[in-house]
C-alpha cells in the first residue's frame, strides 16, 4: 500500500498516551487551534505547525477527515492532535471551542489561526442579506468571538498570538464575490481594532494570500495567465503561506500587522475576480 493510500485516523482519534519520537518537550510545546485546519490551505498551516513542534487542534465545520497529506504529516511527526467539528453558521458555537480545546488538552491554546472560511459568488446586483450575514458568521463574527474566548481564557504568561487568513483583495476589491469581500474586510478591522485592545497580552496579526489553491477548472495555460498578471510574475504557494504563519506565531515583537503572500497582487487593482481574468 502506497503512503498516498495508507489510511488516516479521523478528527477526534488522537492519540494523546503516545509522546513523539525527537518532539519538543511538553513544557516547551505549544497548543495552535487552526480553524478549517483540516483541509486545503488550513490543512497545509496545521502541517507546518506540527513540522515546527506544536500540539495541535484542528477544526471542521461539518466532516471528520483529514486532507491524506495532512494525516501522514501527522503521523511521521507523532503529533498530538485532536479534532473538533463545530458549525460557524452560529458564531456563538465558536466562543465555546476554546474551553472543549483547554478541557481536552488540559490547556488553552497558545496560538489561533482563523483559517475557516466560505466563499460564494454574488455581485451587488445579486447579493441578498442572507448570503451577506452567511459570510459574515463564518468569516468574521465567529473568528470574533474565538478572539474574544482566546483572549478572557485563564493563561500562562507566556507569548500568546491570534493569527487571521485574510485575502490580497482587501486593498483594492473588486465587485465579485461581494459578500466574501466585505467579511474579508471585516475580519481586517478585527485584526487592527483586537491587536491593539488586546496588547501586551495576546499579539494579533494576519497573512493576506494572493490566489493561492486553484480549483481543478483552472488549466495550465489560465494558470501561466496569471501568473504573467503578478507584478512578480509568479504566484504564492500554499507552503509559503504556512510559513508566513509560523513566522507571525515567533514574531515577538510584531503585532497589528497584515503580512501579503501574494506575487505582488495587493500593489494592482484588478476589475474581476482572477477565474475571470484568466479566461
């Protein structure tokens, strides 16, 4: 059986009797909660974090399974890990993930990446309020109210660090995927306005990635078509993005910033979305 075949355990398997062979000692490991740290782009973030060391709560909104490279990369690294499947629909279920992740770790978190989002496409002459407030719960409320249990949980004194997934686009956005857009936007203010209420006690920060895991639709040549669009000529890749990650969650002396992963694509202004550019 090929590794790309091997079965994974399932969110909630974790193995928390076994210590991993060359991992950091408890005492100096660190817990990160990576909301939508399951899949795609969150998947890669939580892989990276278990690469650096840290203990690990990965979060999914409605399945229990890992994307397979994410479930190797936990299991070559004896990562302590566990899952928990909480629906964002209703933000106030995420204020509630902090303490079920301290209760069944025995601590809180020290590290928050806000990775879980939706996506939908609308315009203004299409959007309705319910897809707005859809957006708006996943992308931002939710990552509020997680901000807001991360930072009122009884904690250690050591460094303490939210880190939020934003997009490119908040510096000059564009009319599609107009609700996705706004909670984006959103979620920038939350950065800046908790960053500086929260200081010295919990650094906030986000990473702005430009177009990062395209959808199967895009073929190779749409693909060299953006790529030519960036001023660097190249696009992110979702590995560079992680890194940016763990870079916020050692920066000790960084907070309210917003670091772009994205070619260069936040300098432009773009009139659609890239998946129409490239056509």
């Amino acid at each position: 059986m090929s590794e790309e075949e091997r079965p994974y355990r399932p969110l909630g398997s974790a193995r928390p009797s076994v210590e991993p062979v060359g991992a950091l000692p408890l005492a100096t490991k660190r817990l990160a909660l990576v909301t939508g740290g399951h899949r795609r782009l969150g998947g890669i973030i939580s892989g990276a974090l278990a690469k650096a060391g840290h203990s690990l709560a990965i979060h999914g909104s409605h399945d229990t399974r890992l994307d397979s490279h994410l479930a190797l990369t936990l299991e070559a690294q004896g990562t302590e890990w566990d899952g928990f499947v909480v629906d964002f629909a209703d933000p106030e279920n995420a204020e509630e993930l902090i303490a079920r992740v301290a209760e069944r770790f025995g601590r809180p978190p020290d590290i928050l990446v806000n990775s879980a989002a939706m996506f939908g496409q609308d315009r203004i002459d299409t959007v309705t309020a319910d897809e707005l407030m859809r957006h708006y719960a996943v992308n931002c409320a939710a990552p509020a109210m997680l901000t807001k249990a991360f930072a009122t949980v009884p904690a250690g004194t050591g460094d303490r660090c939210i880190i939020n997934i934003l997009d490119q686009r908040i510096d000059h956005p564009h009319g599609d995927q107009l609700a996705y857009t706004l909670s984006k936007l959103a979620l920038a203010g939350l950065t800046q306005t908790s960053a500086n209420a929260l200081a010295p006690k919990v650094r906030v920060n986000a990473v702005a990635p430009g177009l990062t895991i395209a959808t199967p639709d895009y073929d190779p040549d749409q693909m060299a078509r953006l790529e030519a669009m960036m001023p660097l000529g190249r696009l992110p890749q979702a590995d560079q993005i992680a890194q940016a990650v763990l870079y916020l969650a050692d920066a000790t002396a960084v907070t309210g910033q917003t670091l772009y992963v994205d070619g260069g694509a936040h300098l432009k202004s773009y009139d659609r979305d890239f998946m129409h550019l490239c056509r």
